[in-house]
C-alpha cells in the first residue's frame, strides 16, 4: 500500500493500461498501524473508492487532509473478511502491507464502510479480482514505483465496462455508475505489477496539436451565412454560455 499516490487534479490518478471497474462515492475508511506512529492515519477518512484491474484506491473528500489517496495492490492486502453487522453498516475488513517506497512502511489493520450499501457486492468483486491477478504475480512482489511523467485525462475505457466474458464477475447492476469524465487521470507509467486481465496494453499519452489542428477544431459557422467560417482566436462558447441571459 502506498499513501498520497494515487490522485491528481481533484480526481484519481491511475497508471496507463489500468481500467476501473467499480466507483462507489459513499465510503468511509480507517487505518491502524500495528505500532502506530502513521500520523497520516488518525481518524476516519470519507470519499471515493475505486476497484480496479490492479488495486483498491481511495481518494479523500476532504482536501484539507494530509491523507488525499491510498492505493492497496492486491498483492498487498490479507485476510480480508466482508462483516454483516445487526446494526450499522456493512464493512470490509483487513490487512495491508506497505509497500517500500509508498510513504510509510508496517502492517495495518484496515476497515471500509459503505454507507449507501454494496458492501458485500463490492468484496466479492475485490476477492475475485485479486485470485485472477494473482495468476500473473511474480514470485517476489516487485518494488514500488510511484506513477512518473506527467499525467493526462484518460480516455474513455479506462472507466467504461468492457464488453468480454472476463469481466462478468464485476456487479455493474450493482454499481452502474462510472466516475466523472473530468475527475479520472493517467499517468504515462504502466502498472509495476500484474493485474487481472493480461491483454490490456498501455495507452498512448495525447499527442499534441499542431496550430493549424487547433484553429481547425475551434472552427464553427452561422448556418444562415454557410459560405463563411468562422476561426476564432478563442475557443467558441459552450452552448450553455451561449445561451445565458445578462443580469
């Protein structure tokens, strides 16, 4: 596991050739070094949780925090239990391991509440993601390698069901919405280790466009004078500006 890792821009950062498979926007975290002295760590944390190809990410609703992101490969995590309380809400429970180099080191004892439901749908989904990578893990777990280069929004599979019978496991009636096209990013790296699907290959970052590309894609007409276009220096309004009203 890794601390303040996995977020950029508001969102999630996540590693080219990483997909998500579930966004659930109600849960609440807690962390327990065993030994304590993880300051980053004292009290519960709620916001956003993503099931990924690779791992479990939480981002912090609260950007006052010092603790904004955790990521928990699942070579990392252990005796996961998924608890049904009389009352109260569904929880996860666990072990996480450290990972080196991921801004803190140790064993702790996690637990994830879901306060709108989906507790039980969401550990399974992360049980069976975790046996079908670790088909892929190599003996020795590789080391920690933060997400380098710059990053980019990331495009549209990297949080859109995929259509193939190996995803079936995912419970997408369960959680069928994806997160906000403008709160998930992409690093350039790939992932440091393996995850469930081995076909999945890193994507190619934006190219940059050339000037005469970008005047291009600015262009737009008045479809009352067709014989002329219209090449801003700026960007066209969006519709909604267009069309408000002066106060």
């Amino acid at each position: 596991m890794s601390l303040n890792t996995a977020h950029a821009g508001g969102g999630v950062l996540i590693y080219s050739g990483e997909r998500i498979l579930i966004y659930y926007d109600d849960v609440e975290v807690s962390f327990e070094r065993q030994g304590g002295g993880v300051p980053q760590f004292k009290g519960n944390k709620k916001g956003r949780l993503y099931l990924t190809t690779h791992r479990v990410i939480f981002n912090n609703r609260r950007q006052s925090e010092v603790l904004q992101s955790f990521s928990m490969p699942f070579h990392c995590m252990k005796q996961v239990e998924l608890e049904q309380p009389i009352f109260g809400a569904n929880y996860i429970k666990g072990k996480v391991v450290a990972q080196s180099g991921g801004n803190w080191d140790g064993i702790a004892n996690f637990k994830m509440w879901f306060n709108s439901g989906g507790a039980i749908e969401f550990g399974q989904a992360m049980l069976r993601a975790g046996q079908l990578a670790s088909r892929y893990r190599p003996p020795q777990p590789p080391p920690y390698i933060p997400p380098s280069g710059s990053y980019y929004p990331a495009p549209p599979p990297a949080y859109t069901p995929p259509q193939t019978p190996l995803y079936s496991f995912v419970p997408y009636q369960t959680f069928p919405s994806a997160p906000p096209a403008d709160s998930v990013y992409m690093s350039e790296a790939p992932p440091p280790y393996p995850g469930i699907d081995p076909q999945i290959v890193p994507s190619a970052p934006p190219q940059p466009q050339s000037k005469a590309q970008e005047a291009a894609s600015s262009a737009y007409y008045n479809p009352s004078n067709p014989q002329n276009v219209y090449m801003p220096q700026q960007p066209p309004p969006s519709y909604s500006d267009a069309t408000k009203k002066n106060d």
